[in-house]
C-alpha cells in the first residue's frame, strides 16, 4: 500500500460511506498500529501517522523507526484490515446515527418492506426503520410496497448498526404535513403557534400570520378546502380543528373550544386554570365525546380548562366557601378570598403555595400547615365517597339490568298448537305447550 494508494483508499471511502477523511485517516492508523503491535508485542509502544496531504506513512516502535513497507506489509495487512474494517463500520454508523438524530421530528417517507405482528419494516433512503405498531394511527393497517410517511421519533445505536424508530402519532406529523401543503407556512406568512393531537380521532392547530391581508385559518382550509383534505386523507379521516390563535387567553380559549359557543372565561392564575361558563344547551358540545374537545382545548392554550353553566358555577362557590370556612383557622372572608382566586375544592387547596396562604390570611406558617392537612385529608376522604359511590353505582346498574331480564324474559320460540312442529320439527306434546319445550 503505497501514499497514493491510501489516498485512493481514503477518497473512495469517503465518497461511498459518506465517512468524513478524517474518521477514514485515523482508522487506518489505528489499524496498522493494531497489527503492528500484534507483531512487535502488546507492550511496545507504537505510533503510526499518515501525511493527510501525500499519503506517506510513518511509523516508530519504541523510539525506533520503521521501514513504511514493513508495517503495512510484513507486519499484517490482514490485521490491519480487519481493524479497518470495523472502523469504517463504526464510522459509518456514527455518520447515519448522526444523519437521522439531527431529522428527529422531521418528516420521511419510505416504502413499507414488511409487516409482521402489527410493525412495519419501512425502507428509508440508505436505512431500514421501524414502524410500531404503538406509534401507528389506531385503525390503521400498512401494506408491503405501501409509501408511507411518518417522523422520526428516536435514534439509537445498536451494535455495528443503528435503529431508526418512525412515528405517525406525534403532532410533529401533523406540523410538517401542514408545512408540506401550505406554502404561506414555509414563507413564514403563516406560523403554527401550538398543536394538540389525539392520533386517529381529532387534531387542534393554532394558526397565525404575520400579514394582516392573509387570512390564516383561510388559508389553512385552502379553496373549497383542497388544503386541508390532503391533510386529513394522509391521516386516516382524522379530524382537524384550525384555531385562530391569540395572545389573550380569554381570546384563545373560546376560539379552541369552537364549535362551542362560550359567555365567559374566568382566569385562575394561581392554579393555571380556566373556568369557561356556557349555556347549558352547549355543554356537551364544549366538553366533547368523552372529554375529547375540552381536553384539547387545554393542551392547546396550555391552562386546565374546566366547562361549568352559571348555576353549576354558582353552586360550586357556595359549597366552597362552606367548606373552607369549616376549616379550622380559615375565616369567611378568607374562604371568600380564595373561591375568587379560583380554589373551588379541598383538593385545590391543598395544593396551594404556603406563601401565598399566609400572604392572603395574614396567617403564620403553622397555622398554613394546619390548613393544608385538613384539605389534604378531607380531599382524601371526598376521593374515597366519590370511588364507593361509583362502585354502588355500577351495583344498582347491574341489579337494575339483572331485574330487566327477570321481569321481561326473551321469547326464545314461538308458542305452537297440539299437533305443529315446533324447532327441529318434533311435535309438540299433547297438553305440553311449545313455549315450554325451550332446549337446555
């Protein structure tokens, strides 16, 4: 192996592998000192550099010098080149573990090679990913020679090789698709402010734009909405709410519970939380199927958001104030005090920051830590009624529906006169009537 012979070695390395020279020059450095230590002891001392620019080799065993052609020859070329071997591998690895960490959260798209027990194999550009089945949109089944798209979610280094983890259930996705379809959101027009997702179901994305004369959720939606079902169909049907963001969260709140028509948002600063009244004809199309809208809404504006009718709110504040006031140590007008910041159960309370207690009550610190053991332990006992009554619950529902069936039995066959067949044709027993023939 002479000097121009490394450099070609070196470049066309470099080239394939897409290894930087310098990680190609000190594995084989490596390499040679490896084999020559193999050859002159494990306890010698040995030093090996190349000329990055010539290619000469260089090479010292305790102090002394060596012959170049002697060291990558005589000494174990096939050493030396399993040593390189393996660095080139671990280089190369290092090179796609570094490509594809810098592209997590980015969008790819590969084709699905395999799918076996629910995971896909997904053949990317210069690397084989996987799809599992947890990070796949629920319902969703993939095919062998399927295109598909989806972010990558994690990078790790396993052995000579690494594993790409993708992903179809993370917001990101829904990000980049947006950025993909709405040009106004590559030329910053338009900015995706926050996202909040439930993969398969429904998606809320806040949008802005920089452009007064640019309608952002307009041009989210696109020409007869064009934009946006190219969105959707690329996600199974999923459901996708485009919300107008604001700065102000008495703004913002009631533009991500839409459809819901909201009359007030009262801010709890203290809790982080939002109590948003409604009528009551629009309560359960603010809370959604199963929570799904309100618990949306919250992770989009970033507050717990609680949906309450003006007489629930007004009931809640009263059992509140009682509450407190039966705490020993908290007067009426300190109760009254912490129902307008917000505190409407024991559980709030115990929660509460003991400076901003005996901020508010003029209280010591023993007397806040009193006051705090009592809500923690009546919160206790209210989460322990509130479990015995659900379980009593399902009980009286489960007798209810015994009962039901007791009262009101299934008429498995029809009643049939002296002499008809009634099921598989036998005749019905003179006197016996065919109601009574029901098979075990």
């Amino acid at each position: 192996m002479n000097a121009s012979e490394v450099l070609r070695i070196v470049d066309a390395i470099h080239r394939d592998k897409n290894i930087q020279k310098e990680i190609v020059f000190e594995g084989i450095e490596a390499a040679l000192v490896s084999a020559a230590k193999k050859y002159y002891g494990e306890e010698s001392e040995v030093e090996v550099s190349i000329d990055r620019q010539s290619g000469a080799i260089t090479a010292t065993c305790d102090g002394e010098v060596l012959d170049s052609e002697e060291t990558v020859g005589r000494i174990g070329a096939q050493t030396a080149k399993q040593v390189m071997i393996q660095k080139i591998r671990e280089a190369e690895r290092d090179a796609l573990y570094d490509e594809y960490n810098d592209l997590i959260g980015e969008m790819v798209s590969g084709i699905v090679q395999r799918y076996e027990g629910g995971a896909a194999t997904v053949t990317l550009s210069n690397v084989e990913a996987i799809l599992p089945r947890s990070e796949q949109i629920p319902g969703e089944t993939h095919h062998v020679n399927e295109r598909v798209r989806a972010t990558v979610f994690e990078v790790r280094k396993s052995g000579s090789r690494i594993k790409v983890i993708l992903s179809r259930t993370r917001p990101q996705l829904v990000q980049r698709l947006f950025e993909q379809e709405i040009p106004e959101i590559i030329d910053s027009v338009i900015e995706i402010r926050a996202i909040s997702r439930e993969p398969g179901y429904r998606s809320k994305v806040a949008v802005s734009s920089s452009d007064q004369r640019v309608d952002c959720v307009g041009a989210c939606v696109g020409v007869r909405g064009n934009r946006i079902k190219n969105i959707v169909d690329e996600l199974g049907g999923e459901r996708i709410d485009i919300v107008r963001w604001d700065d102000n969260l008495e703004i913002l709140i009631p533009n991500a519970l839409q459809p819901a028509e909201v009359e007030q948002v009262i801010l709890c600063r203290m809790l982080g939380r939002a109590i948003v009244l409604v009528r009551e004809d629009q309560l359960s199309l603010a809370i959604g199927r199963r929570g799904q809208n309100v618990r949306l809404a919250s992770k989009l504006a970033g507050w717990d958001i609680e949906i309450m009718t003006q007489d629930e709110l007004a009931e809640s504040i009263d059992r509140a104030v009682q509450g407190f006031s039966s705490l020993e140590g908290v007067a009426v007008e300190l109760a009254e005090r912490l129902v307008e910041e917000g505190f409407l159960s024991y559980d709030d309370l115990s929660i509460i920051e003991p400076d901003a207690l005996m901020e508010m009550g003029g209280l010591s610190e023993e007397q806040v830590e009193l006051i705090v053991e009592q809500a923690e332990s009546r919160a206790e006992e209210a989460e322990a009624a509130a479990a015995s009554a659900r379980r009593q619950k399902r009980e009286d529902d489960r007798l209810a529906a015994a009962n039901a069936l007791i009262e009101e039995p299934p008429a498995y066959v029809e009643t049939a006169s002296e002499g008809e067949t009634v099921g598989d044709g036998a005749p019905a027993g003179e006197g016996e009537s065919a109601s009574e023939q029901v098979p075990e």
